[in-house]
C-alpha cells in the first residue's frame, strides 16, 4: 500500500465505500474498510467476494433460509459463476454491473 498512487488509493477508496455500503451505514470511520486499506487486498479479489455476497443473499432468499457461505460458495464454483467472473471482470466496471453480467447468464438458463 505504501507505494500506491494518490490517484489509486482514491480508486480503491471508492471501491471500498461501494462493496462496504451494506456494512458501514452513515459512519465515516468504519473497522472493515480501514482493515481493507491496511491489508489492501487486490480489487479482484474484494470484487468477486462482493458478488459471492450478493449470490448469497439472493439464493438465501429464493430457499427461505441462510443457505450459508461453505453452500453459496460451492454453488459459485459448481455452476460456473466463478468462470462467468473470471471473464466478465474489468477495473472499469462497477461491482453491481459485473455481478449482473454474472449471475445474467444463469438466469436465462444458460
């Protein structure tokens, strides 16, 4: 993190408040996105654990109960959503757009 470019550390700032908006509501200080910075994860990977999140909260709803992660995570794997991810990603798009691309596809039964 130390040798990031104040232009990028303001990117992955914006990242970090977009995938911790569910997390940190109305606090400018907030323990998870401050971790984050520390640990500076690459964006990928924080991108993907975004949509496996929001997979998860979708199919937890559509079975009427927490299917849990070690589920949703299998599902992400078994179904091709990870392979999905993998070619959908860019830095340039927005979580909510790659998630739409992703989980797209499977909708249309594909």
């Amino acid at each position: 993190m130390c040798d990031m470019r104040q232009q990028d550390k303001v990117e992955y700032r914006r990242l970090l408040d977009e995938i911790g908006s569910d997390y940190c509501k109305g606090n400018p200080y907030c323990l998870f996105k401050e971790f984050l910075v520390s640990t500076h994860p690459s964006r990928r990977l924080l991108v993907q654990l975004k949509c496996v999140d929001k997979a998860k909260f979708e199919w937890s709803e559509k079975a009427g109960k927490d299917i849990g992660w070690d589920e949703t995570l299998k599902k992400w794997m078994a179904d091709g959503f990870a392979l999905k991810f993998s070619s959908s990603y860019s830095d340039n798009k927005s979580v909510r757009d790659i998630f739409r691309e992703v989980t797209k596809s499977q909708e249309n039964g594909k």
